[in-house]
C-alpha cells in the first residue's frame, strides 16, 4: 500500500532530475523524427487533449498544436498553469523574432526545471515543426506529471507502470506489461477505473473480444466522471499494431493523478484501522484481566472464611468429612484457580509489552486488581490455607483420642458400678445387733475382707477420676454427662468410706462379744480378694482398647503383654493355694463332722467364682494375643506406605528443584536465538507435563496415608504440602519464563532487533548482573520443597536481576554519559515501581524505545485530517464512508463533539481521540 506522501503529486513541487536521464530521452525522440504516422496521429490527439485539459483552468484552449504554440503565448500560460509559478512577462510584438523571444523564455523555464532540451530549438517551434513541437510537449508531460509518480522506490516510467500493476493484478484477463499492447483491449482501462470506483463500470459484464466497446466506455466514463478528457480513439489503438507508447502514458498518468486523493484517503484510513485495531485489542485485554481478576479474587473471598472457620465438630465422622471436603478442595478447587492466577500475570505482562510497542500508556488496573493484590490476596490465602489443614489434623488426633477415652471412661465406670452394686445396702445393715457370737466375729472378718477389697478399688475410681478431667481438658462434647457420673461414682465412693468406718466401729463395740473365728476361712478369704481383684484387673487389661501410631508403640505393648503372660504359672500357683485352703475346710469339716452352710462367712467369694474368673483369663490372653498381632500387621502396613510415599517424594521433589535451576539458567544464559530458547523451554515444558503422572501417584499415596491416620513419616523430609506448593511454583515459573521469552520475541520483531543485538544486549547485561544476593525463584522453590529440616542451598550469582550500580556501570560500558538527573531518568523508565532492580526485559525495552518507529498521535491525527479533506473536524458519514463498519462505530462511539469556530451538527473532534488514544491529554 503507498503511503499518502509518496501518492501525492503537486506540479509545483521542485524536483531536479539527472542530465543523463533527459539526455536519454532526448535520444530516444531524435531517433524517432521518422515518426510512424499512426503514432503521429495519436500523439497529435492525446497531446493536443492534455494541454487543453490544463489551459481550460485558464480559460482557454488549443486547437492545433505546432500552430497555437508558435507564437510562445500559450505555451508560457500552459507552463505557468501546470507549475503554478510566473513566467517572465511575454512579449507583445507579432513579429517573429518577438515569437522566438517567448519560445525562448518557455524554454528557459523547462531548462531551469533540470531538463536539458537536445536538438528543440525555438526557430523549429514557431516555424510549426509538428515532430519537434510534440517532442517539447512530451519533454514537459515527462516533468510535470511523470516525472514525479514514485511507487517503492521506483519513479516515473516504472513507477507508473508498477502503480498499474498493482492495480489490476486482481482483474481476469488484465495483464499490465508495457504502455502500449496491454492497452489495446480496453479491459486495463475499465480495471483501473473499476478498482478506484466499482460505480461507475459493472467489470463482469466485459468481454475481451469487444475492445473497441471497452476502450470507448473507458473513455466516456472517464471523461464524465473523473474530469479526463477523451485523448485518443479506440479504433485507433485497436487498428495499430503497436499503440503509441507516450500517447498511452499521458493519457494513464491522468488517471493516476486523478486517484491520488483517492490512495491518500485510503492509506489514512488503512493506518487509522490499524491503531483503532490495536486499542481495541488492547481493551479487550483490559477487560479480560479485570473480569479474570475479580473472578479470582472473589473465589478467595468467599474460600477464606471457610478455611478461617475452625468451629470443630462434635464426632470424629463430621470432622473427617471436613478433611475429606479440604483434600477436594485441593485436588479440584484449587488447581484451576492456580492456573488462573498465572495465566493473569501472563496476561498482564503481555498487555503492559503490547502497549509499550504500540506507545500507549501502561495499564493500570482497577484499584485492588493490581497483580500485587491479587499476589497479597493469594498469600493470604495459602496462609489460612496450611493453618486450616493443620487445625484439622489436630482436631481429628483430639476426637480419636476424647473418643478412646471416653469408651475407657464408660469401660471403668460400668466395671466400678458393678462392683459397688448393693455394697450400701450391705454396709448398712444392722445384722451385727441380734448374731450371735460366732456370727458377729464372722461379721467382722468379713468386714476386714470388705475394707480390703475396697482399698484394692481405690486405685480405679483415682482413674476414672484421672480420664474424666483429661476428657475435660480436651473439651469433650459430652462432657456434662462425663462430670455427672463421676461426680456420682466419687460421691458414693465417699460414701462408702463413711459407711466402712461406720461399720467397723460397730463390730468393734460387740468384739469382745466374738470369741472364734475360722482362720481357713478368714485365710481364703483375704487371699482369694486380692487374688481376685488381680484377676478382674487382669481380665480388664486384656480387653482394655488400646490405640497406636508405630510399630515400637505396638512392639511395647506386645513385650509387656508377654511379661504379663510369665506371671501366669505364679498366678496359678497363688489359685492353687487357694484352693488348697478351701480343700483343707473340707477336709477339716469332714474329720470332725462339722456341717458347713456352703458359705464363707467372711466373703462373697467361692472356689468356683476364683475358677471361672481364672478360666476367663486363661480364654482372654490367646484373645489379645490375636489383637496386639492385627494391630502389628497393620501398622507394618503403614510403615510401608510410609516408606511409598518417601521413595516417591525423595525423587520428585529434588527433580522439581532440578528443573527450577534449568529454567532459571534458560532464562539468564545466552543459547542461540529466542526461538532457540523457546523450543527448549517448550521440551522443558512438555517434560513437565509429562511429570505430572509421578504426581497423581504420590497424591494416591499420600490418600492412602491420611486415610490410614498416619501422621509422621520419619523417611522423608518431604510432605505433600511441600511438593504441590513446588509443582505450582514450578509450573508458574515455566508459564512466566515462556511469557518472558514471548515478550522478548514480541519486542525484537516490533522494534527490529536482529539476534546479533540482542545477543549483544544479552553478554552485556549478564556481564554485569554477577553479584546479587537475593534469592532466585529457584531457591524459594528448594526451600518449600525441603522443608525447615534440609540443607541451606547456596545463593544464585546470576539471576536476570541488576542493581542499580551495576546497571549504571552497564550504561557506562555502552557508551552513555551519564549524569545523575539522566539516570534518574532512565531509572523511572526501567524501574516504574520503584523496586531496587532492573530486569532483562526492561533493559532490552530501554535499548530499543528511543529509536523505534511506532504509530504516534500526530501520525493518526494526520490520517483523519485527510479523512476530513484537512478540516478541523470530522463527520459521522466520513467516518462511516472512510472506515470499515466496526472501526468506524468505534470512533463515533469514542469521539467527542466539536465545538470550534466552523463547527456544523454532527461534527466530531478527531485531535483530542487522537491524543486520547496514546494517553495525551493536550498535544
């Protein structure tokens, strides 16, 4: 497309040509003075044509041309029309010398335009020479209206010719190779025509076999509604083997000039579509990443309450259930809005690049949209995020252990009742006030036994007391009904202890009433209580529930289920003796016919009671043995799922933190071109997409683990926590160094940078960019990947990031003299936001702003300036006219109205949207 300069053509502009160039035509007109009378005959008529559609603007006209410029008068006036400057004052006299002298002067003037006349001389003009007279009016139709055509450094002639070309290659049977066979069928004219004003000629309807039709509605179309004079005949041309060459330029350079607004306006409007295509991009931009930014952060608006709340549940399925709906949040939720997060500070850095190249100001989000917001809004997040996850894993160790308690708790308290069941009913009775002696000291002994067997208790009530404040302290839900049952256990215990002492004062008043007692019987029982409260203590630990978290908790209780089971063959002897004492009552009872009642007067306890308690104890031990080996197999299991999932994790998480540093030496490293670079950071992308598989594996691991209640693994440093917060952190980096190369490639090819400058720039900035004690995205990503408990990694020397000094330092090394006003300026540039760094981006921005050529607000209001045919304003229908549809619309939309001196209704002021499309606010 050319540009509105290069088609715009003024006959008064000076434009000096090359003597070789004149030279070469002069030549070509002397070896043509045997002029081919045809040809002559279509010069005489195009000629005649041109001169007379140039003096009309003078009122007046030639009718033959080697007798109307005889005289030099209408030659000068001609010369003076088409140039638009004076001539000297003609000469007034008829004679001829008088005719030479203004001949000479027309000549002079030619001459002085940088065209050297051979062989015209002014005796032959106003002699009538017909050949040298159409050889100095071809000479003046050269420099005034051919000489000047210049399309893609090419002019005159070949321009011309090229202007054709380029017009008519889209016609069927249109083939522009010269000024004169091309023509002969009409159908180059009707193109020309036709591509400038599809009004005017219905192209299809052409034939090729009608040339003489084509030619002469080329003409009368031309000569009605573009202002050209007919200039030759169309039997002419189609009758002539070789049409006139210079007749047929004429007449097509009136065709060029005659379009030349036409290519003005629409290079303007060519230009106007493409800033008003750039701005709407760029809004369109703007507007995505507003909507894409209130989405994200309303999401973490509403997900931050729901992880602050740390109500807990009451049972140990709700609280589950809230781990269960936290782990989908995880492995659903979060992800896609991780993703999102990225794509937005892609988005924004390739909206802030776009707008750097096309010399718009830089975006700025709505307030609390900035991508430092949503940064701070994200952190938040992640904050309340691992607080919430380590709530609920303390909440579920809490209820597991409220609910072991609380069964022990009941286990006790129902064991305790039973055994106090009818104990106040028995201690105060009144039996002792009318026995006999025999059955008071009996009494007696059974009280002692009683007061024994109530100390051996003393030590389970101290424990439910002991598991009733430890179910409080853990804030048990049932708390109340915990505290009323113990209060009552506690207080009957007291009870009874008033009651015992009660007791024990009464048979002691009547003891000296006492005078025998059965020492087998009183033995028995005094042995068989203990005996048997070993045996109920017994019978309780091995059906006590037990709750474990590793294979030594379970290996301890296994060893003191072992030590417990070598007390058995004393146990039994201790049965035997017992028994042994009831065998010799018997025995006695036998020797001396004592008649026995069958009950031991001072306890409750029989032989068979000691004998079934014994073989429940005896049934009990293979019943926990069978438990403690379950509890073993499964914590053997989880063992192994520990050992999984740190194989697992002591190779993906240093993987992650391989492939940070390779991105990170891709991204300060010189290796090759951009796209070079590009394809490799897109195999490294590819390879870490193809990772995520080992990832899902370790997810199902790490599902395995917390429904197995696993809660520490010794075999690894790494969590699952830390390897998702690396796998994000590394796809977020790919995502950015990807964006950055983009940008890179996006800058070169809008400003032009070959890869040997950017090369260039590159060495330089890495040169300098050596001593940088932050810690590279690399780092922070082995540090959430290692946790507190791995080694301190070393600092990066180069991380795409220079100080000031060094950057200053850079500057200097490139040949800048800088002061401290210009570098404080070229800080602001670089470093917007005041951060202490310069990236490489901003550095290759500084090196390439100040000589790129880009669109600016003068250019577009110079564009609608020839839209509005150079009036101070433009209308809605020039706009509509001018433009496609939707540019159009847009600027009408956008368009202030104008309120200057010359304004009429519906005038719009195309300066300030100028200025406003560029950030200007006053040229």
């Amino acid at each position: 497309m050319m540009t509105a300069v290069e088609t715009q053509v003024q006959y008064n502009t000076t434009y000096t040509v090359t003597t070789d160039e004149y030279m070469i035509q002069e030549e070509d007109w002397d070896r043509d003075l045997l002029l081919d009378p045809a040809w002559e005959k279509q010069q005489r008529k195009t000629f005649t044509a041109w001169c007379n559609s140039h003096l009309r603007k003078a009122g007046t006209q030639i009718d033959n041309i080697e007798e109307d410029f005889r005289n030099g008068l209408k030659l000068m006036l001609l010369l003076e029309v088409i140039s638009g400057e004076r001539l000297p004052k003609p000469d007034k006299g008829k004679m001829r010398f008088h005719k030479i002298a203004n001949v000479n002067k027309a000549l002079d003037f030619i001459c002085s335009k940088g065209v050297k006349l051979v062989s015209i001389g002014a005796e032959e003009i106003v002699d009538g020479n017909v050949k040298m007279t159409l050889g100095m009016i071809w000479t003046i139709i050269l420099r005034f209206a051919i000489q000047d055509i210049s399309v893609e450094e090419t002019s005159a002639k070949e321009g011309l010719l090229l202007w054709c070309q380029r017009k008519t290659a889209p016609y069927r049977n249109v083939n522009v190779q010269n000024f004169h066979i091309s023509w002969k069928d009409g159908l180059a004219l009707c193109a020309l025509i036709h591509r400038h004003r599809p009004d005017l000629i219905d192209y299809a309807k052409l034939r090729k076999d009608d040339p003489i039709g084509n030619l002469n509605t080329a003409f009368e179309v031309a000569e009605k509604y573009l202002d050209i004079p007919k200039m030759l005949d169309a039997e002419d041309i189609v009758n002539t083997p070789k049409p006139d060459e210079k007749a047929i330029m004429t007449y097509v350079s009136c065709f060029y000039h005659a379009f030349a607004g036409a290519e003005q306006a629409e290079t303007a409007a060519n230009r106007i579509c493409k800033v008003l295509a750039v701005n709407q991009e760029n809004e369109r931009l703007m507007e995505e990443y507003e909507k894409l930014a209130s989405e994200l952060l309303e999401w973490i608006r509403r997900t931050v309450p729901w992880l602050e709340n740390r109500v807990a549940e009451q049972t140990m399925r709700a609280m589950q259930q809230k781990l269960e709906d936290f782990r989908d949040y995880r492995r659903v939720h979060k992800p896609p809005r991780v993703q999102e997060k990225c794509q937005l500070e892609i988005n924004f850095n390739t909206l802030q690049t776009k707008l750097r190249l096309s010399n718009r100001p830089a975006f700025m989000p709505s307030e609390g949209k900035m991508v430092s917001d949503i940064a701070n809004a994200w952190k938040g997040l992640e904050q309340v995020e691992k607080g919430y996850e380590e709530w609920l894993l303390t909440e579920i160790r809490r209820l597991e252990r409220l609910d072991h308690l609380a069964e022990k708790f009941k286990q006790k308290c129902s064991l305790h009742e039973s055994w106090t069941a009818g104990k106040e009913d028995l201690l105060s009775k009144k039996d002792y006030e009318s026995a006999s002696l025999m059955e008071i000291r009996a009494l007696m002994r059974k009280h002692e036994a009683f007061e024994s067997d109530l100390a051996a208790h003393q030590d389970r009530v101290e424990q439910i007391a002991a598991i009733a404040q430890e179910l409080n302290e853990l804030d048990y839900h049932d708390a109340a009904t915990v505290n009323a049952r113990c209060q009552g256990i506690c207080d009957q215990w007291d009870n009874l202890g008033t009651l015992t002492q009660k007791r024990r004062d009464a048979l002691e008043r009547v003891e000296k009433l006492w005078e025998t007692i059965d020492q087998l019987y009183l033995e028995f029982a005094k042995r068989a209580a203990p005996f048997n409260n070993w045996m109920d203590g017994a019978m309780e630990d091995l059906q006590d529930m037990f709750i474990v978290h590793s294979i030594e908790e379970i290996q301890s209780l296994i060893t003191a289920h072992d030590q417990f089971k070598a007390t058995l063959p004393e146990a039994d002897k201790e049965r035997s003796a017992i028994m042994g004492i009831m065998n010799e009552i018997m025995k006695i009872a036998q020797t001396y016919g004592i008649k026995l009642s069958g009950i031991n007067p001072y306890t409750i306890l029989s032989s068979q009671d000691i004998s079934n308690k014994w073989e429940t104890v005896k049934q009990l031990v293979p019943l926990r043995d069978q438990m403690l080996q379950e509890e073993f197999a499964r914590q053997q299991a989880n063992e192994r799922l520990r050992r999984q999932f740190a194989a697992q994790a002591n190779i993906i998480g240093p993987w992650i933190q391989t492939k940070m540093e390779e991105i990170g030496h891709v991204s300060v490293d010189i290796a090759g071109s951009l796209e070079e670079q590009m394809n490799n950071l897109k195999t490294y992308e590819q390879n870490i997409i193809n990772y995520k598989s080992n990832i899902d594996k370790l997810e199902g691991d790490h599902q395995l683990i917390q429904e197995a209640i696993i809660f520490d693994n010794k075999h690894t440093n790494y969590t699952m926590e830390h390897i998702r917060v690396g796998w994000e952190q590394l796809l977020t980096t790919m995502a950015r160094t990807i964006n950055e190369v983009e940008n890179q490639i996006l800058t070169r090819d809008a400003k032009g940078i070959s890869q040997e400058q950017l090369n260039e720039f590159r060495a330089s900035f890495n040169h300098f960019d050596r001593v940088s004690e932050r810690h590279t995205e690399t780092e922070r990503a082995r540090q959430t990947l290692s946790g507190q408990n791995c080694p301190d990694y070393a600092r990066s020397k180069r991380n795409g990031r220079m100080d000031p000094d060094d950057f200053r330092a850079c500057l200097i090394s490139m040949g800048y003299d800088l002061g401290e006003v210009e570098f404080a300026r070229i800080m602001t540039l670089v470093d917007p936001n005041n951060t202490g760094v310069v990236t490489f981006q901003a550095f290759i921005d500084f090196m390439t702003r100040e000589t790129a050529e880009t669109d600016t607000a003068e250019q577009v209001m110079a564009s609608f300036k020839i839209l509005a045919s150079d009036k101070a304003y433009i209308t809605v229908d020039e706009l509509r006219r001018e433009l496609p549809p939707e540019q159009a619309e847009y600027c009408i939309s956008r368009m202030t109205k104008y309120i200057g001196p010359e304004a009429i209704p519906g005038a719009l002021d195309y300066i300030s949207f100028s200025s406003a499309l560029y950030g200007e606010s006053d040229l």
